[in-house]
C-alpha cells in the first residue's frame, strides 16, 4: 500500500451505503485500485458490510472478487483508495488483524494426515480464547469422522471442516469462499444454519460464491461487479425486483400451444418456451398493468386445467440469478483476473500465532 494511504487516519474511510451507521461497519472499501502491472484487477471499488449482516460479493469469473478478498484479508497491497476491517489498514496492521478474521478457503491449508479434531485441537492452539475444537465438530457434523485423515474425507466434509477453522478463532469478520461448494444437500444446511447462526450473533460475513441460489438464501445484501467495478449493490428482493421485467415463468408439458395460452390470457400477451416445459408469459407493454395481476395468473392456470396439464413452478417475480444476469448482461467471463500469485493464505492463518 502506498505512503500516502498509510498516512491517512483510520476514520477517514466512510461506508458508502447511504444512510448506514459507521459504528457497525466491519468491512469498507473506498474507491479501491488494484493493479497488476498494466492488468486493471479492481477499478474504483466501493462498498460496506456491516457486523451481523451476510454480504455476498458476486461477479463473473475475472471480475475481481479474489483480489478484492485476499486485499481485505490483508495478503495482497491494493494500488489506491482505501480498506478498513474492523477499523484496521489491511496491510498495515496486518497482525493485529489476522486474530479477529476467519477465513474459509475453498481448497488447501490442511495437513492431508491429520483427522478433524487433531487440525480442530491444532489451530485452536494459536488462540488465547478459541473456541471448544469438539463443540465445533459437533457443529460442522463431524463427530464420527474426527480421526478420519483430511484427505479421505469427501468434499463436503473438507468444506465443513474447512468451515470450523475457519470459526475456531472466534472471529468478528468471516470471509467464506464457496462455502457450500462440493456439499451436499443435508451439509449445505449445516452450512447455511450456522451463517446464520453467526450472523444472528454480530458476525459480520462475507462470502463469495458462484451457486447464486445459496446466496440467496443466505445473503442479506449482495453486491455484484464485473471488470473489478461495482455494478449493483442491494438485497436480493431489491436486485430481482429492481430487473423484474414484468413475466411470469412457470412449466408445464413441453411444446404447448402459445398462441392459443396467450390470446386466453390478454390481447397481446405473448407466451415463449425458453427450453422444454419452462415458459416465459408477458403482457403487453401498453395494457393497463403491464406486470402480473391475479386475473392474468387465474387465466393461465384455468387454459392449464382445460386442457389437463400439470403446472409445476409458478412465479411471478424472478430469482437473484435472473437479476444477476440481468445485470451482467448475461455475459460468462473465462479469462482468469490476471491475478499475480497470492501469498499462501493457508500459511497465513497457521502464523497468526497467539495475541
């Protein structure tokens, strides 16, 4: 980080959400530069989360949430503007950090011999107040594979694993990478109880992830950015309504007869199968209520049940991942963020040593 940011004092970042209290910020961005030579990773960045909230910073591949993260988490210098967590510099006062943050890497930073409770009883270690290593098992649900080496366990029990480590410390800010990544159903429940667990209690939770359903499940507010730039920031009703295009989405049997459902529905409503069985039906921009009312829902499921078809989604809104690609446009990223390698976090959190 440049002299002329670690120069700055601490309170002159504030949260850029309008209206928020600073006093609850646990993790602020300010107009953040991150460059990698002439690579332009994140381009003036900015955002808030607050203690006992899940934030979920979304984007396509590339889009910059890894250097963003890894900047916050202290392991990579950002070029200009500025970070706070918990009030601290990143970079400058990484030490002093490291002992209030949990971080939950998607792959890595295990010793592959070592069951669960030997790496739970380890890290606990580097801790002057850490949490009980068997209570955490027992939260994660992995009591009965607690002597199983880390590399035989399966995927979701690594992730769940990989989860009370990250707990251990008892910290204030939980930075969670693909959490539910690799878990299956029963897991990513355990997984999603205890976000919520720790958020309920003042934890403040940021989390990155592809599986946009988990986030929003999870996620109290979400921001999403594309080329290392904001593009949205809301909760997730407020991105999927703020998109909303007026349709209703439901299914069906495959290869119905559009023109006949649309014409029963309104004049000028129009029906399209978007794949086999998952139809779109939208009114005409220049009726009356362009958007769904009760009438034009009641007309569609009454030509359903004339002519005996199932209906089996029903939904007049759309998901966060239809918003999300709304607002990316659609577009997949599958160029890398031009990363320069990472200081190993997994090292990092095992040199965290006592406070």
């Amino acid at each position: 980080m440049d002299h002329a940011d670690a120069a700055q004092p601490q309170d002159a970042v504030a949260p850029t959400k309008a209206g928020s209290d600073s006093s609850d910020a646990a993790v602020v961005c300010s107009d953040v530069v991150i460059r990698y030579g002439d690579t332009l990773a994140v381009d003036r960045l900015s955002f808030t989360a607050h203690r006992g909230e899940v934030l979920a910073l979304l984007g396509p591949n590339g889009a910059g949430k890894t250097s963003t993260v890894e900047a916050l988490e202290g392991y990579r210098p950002v070029t200009s503007g500025k970070m706070r967590v918990l009030g601290l510099d990143p970079g400058r006062d990484h030490n002093a950090l490291v002992a209030r943050i949990g971080v939950m890497l998607q792959k890595g930073g295990v010793y592959p011999m070592l069951g669960p409770a030997q790496v739970l009883h380890l890290f606990a270690a580097y801790y002057d107040d850490p949490e009980d290593p068997d209570a955490l098992l027992d939260l994660v649900g992995l009591r009965g594979a607690r002597r199983t080496p880390w590399r035989r366990l399966s995927g979701g029990e690594q992730q769940r694993l990989a989860l009370a480590l990250a707990l251990v410390g008892k910290p204030e800010v939980l930075f969670l990478d693909e959490p539910t990544a690799g878990v299956d159903p029963e897991g990513r429940i355990v997984v999603r109880d205890i976000i919520t667990s720790v958020r309920d209690k003042g934890m403040c939770v940021l989390l990155t992830t592809h599986e946009l359903a988990e986030a929003e499940r999870v996620a109290d507010r979400v921001v999403i950015i594309d080329h290392g730039r904001l593009l949205a920031e809301g909760t997730p009703a407020e991105l999927a309504s703020g998109t909303a295009d007026g349709s209703v989405r439901f299914s069906t049997d495959p290869g119905i007869d559009t023109d006949s459902l649309a014409a029963a529905v309104a004049p000028g409503a129009t029906v399209v199968e978007e794949r086999p069985g998952a139809y779109r039906l939208m009114l005409a921009s220049d009726t009356p209520s362009p958007t769904p009312t009760p009438a034009a829902v009641a007309a569609l499921t009454s030509w359903l049940a004339e002519r005996g078809l199932s209906l089996g989604d029903l939904r007049t809104g759309q998901s966060l991942e239809e918003a999300y690609l709304s607002i990316t446009g659609s577009r997949t990223v599958t160029e890398p963020e031009g990363d320069q390698p990472a200081v190993p976090r997994g090292r990092g959190r095992r040199s965290r040593g006592r406070r």
